[in-house]
C-alpha cells in the first residue's frame, strides 16, 4: 500500500507537466491562428482599422506577427506606416532597420521622424551614421527625433553631433539637445552648455542649467550662481538647485547669499540645495536657518534630516537633539 502511494505521488508531477505542455502547445495553437486571421485582415482593412491590427499584433510574441508588422511598413497609408515603425522600434525588429534607414529620406517629415524614432529604439549603432545626418534635416520635428534617438543611442560618439545642435536656429531643438547631453553624463557637454547659458530663451537656459546639474562638473559654479538671478523664477530655481547637484563646497555662499533674499521659494530652494552637499559648512548655514529664518523651519529641519540620513555631517545628531 505505501508502494503503491508512493508510487501515485512520484506520478502526480509527471501528469502536471504533461498538461501544463498540452495546455501551453494548445494557446500556441490558438495564437497562431489568432495571428494568421490579423494578418490576413491587414491587406484589406480600412487604415483606421490596420493601425489598430498592427498595435494587436505587437502585442504577439510570434515570427508570423513580427512578418506582418514589418510588411506593414510598406502600407500606402502613412499613419499605418508610422505604426508600423513604432512597433519595430518597441520589439526591436533588426530586419526592419534596411527599410527605416531609407525612410529618413522619404519627402514626408512626419515619415523621417517616425523613422529615427524607431531606429533609436532599436539601440542599433549601425543606425549611428543615418541618424547624425538626420540631425541637418529641414524640420524640426525630425530633428528632435533625431537627438532623441542618438541619446538612446549613447556612448562618446553621439556627443560631438549633438553639440552642433546647441546652436540650432529652433528653441525647441536646443532644449532637446541641452537635455540629451546632460543625460550622457559626458563632461565635453560642460563647456558648450556653459556658453548657452545665457540663451535668448528662458526654456532653453532652463534646460541648460538642469544639464549642467545633472553633469556635477564644477566648472558650471560660476554660470549657475549668475543663473539664480535669471529674470525668469523658473530659471532661478533650476539654477539654484543644480548648484546643489555640484556637491560643492564653493556652492555653499552663493546658496548662503540666497537665503537672505525675500523670495521665499528662493530661499526654499537654496536649503534644499545646501543638503547634498559634503561639507559641515553647509549644515550651519542650515541651522542658522532652522532657528532665525521665519517660515523655513520645516524645510530646513527636511535638509537637516536628509543629511544625517547620507552619513554628511557626523554632528549633526547632537545638534538635532539639542
């Protein structure tokens, strides 16, 4: 009796995974033909229709549903098209690179850029060279998909194109190439961002400064502390908190100077961008706040906190308690 159990229990699994394999070979099965049907529909549906079948069958892990949506890209109707580019890009569909590389020169702007949109997706560096070229493109729509793309790109080839486009006649274009190259953490970014600091444009300055932030290259100090006193409040407080993002101790009396300012999401600001920083300098000038700046008392004792918490400043719990 206790064989014929133990042998009933040593069975049990095998049977388990027998149905699990049926189960699963029966949805492949059902998938298939699934995929087939949406396929076949795709020749002959409305566009409305083919864009809706070309986003379902991106949703299907199959060759059959990958073979349809790259044959998609050859659609007479151009928002099926670009669909179709989009989903390529998504599941990175390397076939279809070829076909999108020719399409950044199709004469439809809307085309080209759903092209490079893709194309940086597919984080192929083949694509590199077509995308560099794309960057002179005649629309600016296309042009910001293609330093979107090289950003998704990366690497140290994408900077020296990308800060080309720091001096594009567009507003829009700069801000996107100001924010791509502090997101490569590339320090040759430092200088040419430094020099559009004082952009016509408040949106632009404000992408610069954030750049410059995100990069914590000291050598931006002196361009950020003129920047806290931008015309424009945005660019103000970007300004000051990316001199925070430095960690530096030269940060600490521009940031001292800000709080003695009647702005108070200046001086907000400023107490936030005294937290990061690794000098105990910045923690007096903290407390000084916590005890005589009127309406600074929570968000200094945030700064104060944040520090401990980061191991910044060893003092700091005797002169909390206290």
């Amino acid at each position: 009796h206790r064989r014929r159990s133990a042998s009933r229990r040593a069975v049990q699994p095998v049977w388990r995974l027998l149905v699990l394999v049926l189960a699963l070979g029966s949805l492949g099965f059902e998938w298939q033909g699934r995929v087939d049907q949406l396929a076949q529909e795709l020749r002959v549906a409305e566009p409305g229709r083919r864009r809706d079948i070309v986003r379902l069958l991106s949703g299907y892990p199959s060759p059959r549903a990958h073979e349809a949506i790259e044959a998609a890209l050859t659609d007479p109707d151009v928002t099926v098209r670009t669909e179709a580019a989009e989903a390529c890009g998504r599941l990175r569909l390397a076939n279809a690179i070829p076909e999108l590389s020719e399409w950044l020169l199709d004469p439809l702007g809307e085309t080209r850029a759903a092209a490079a949109r893709a194309l940086g997706a597919m984080n192929d560096s083949a694509s590199l060279p077509a995308l560099v070229r794309t960057l002179g493109d005649t629309t600016v729509e296309v042009r910001i998909a293609a330093i979107e793309a090289l950003a998704s790109l990366g690497g140290p080839e994408v900077v020296t194109p990308l800060l080309g486009r720091l001096d594009d006649e567009d507003v829009t274009v700069r801000i996107a190439a100001a924010s791509a190259l502090g997101g490569l953490g590339d320090e040759r970014a430092v200088v040419p961002l430094i020099g559009r600091a004082r952009d016509d444009s408040a949106e632009v300055r404000i992408a610069v400064f954030h750049a410059l932030g995100t990069l914590e290259d000291v050598r931006a100090l002196s361009v950020l502390a003129l920047g806290t006193r931008d015309s424009v409040e945005d660019a103000r407080l970007t300004a000051v908190l990316a001199l925070g993002q430095l960690r530096s101790p030269r940060a600490i009396d521009p940031l001292r100077a800000l709080l003695e300012q009647p702005d108070v999401r200046l001086r907000a600001a400023a107490l936030d961008a005294l937290a990061p920083i690794p000098d105990p300098r910045a923690s007096e000038v903290i407390l000084d706040a916590l005890g005589g700046l009127p309406g600074a008392q929570t968000i200094a004792m945030e700064a104060l906190v944040q520090r401990a918490l980061g191991g910044l400043d060893d003092t700091l719990v005797s002169s909390l308690a206290s």
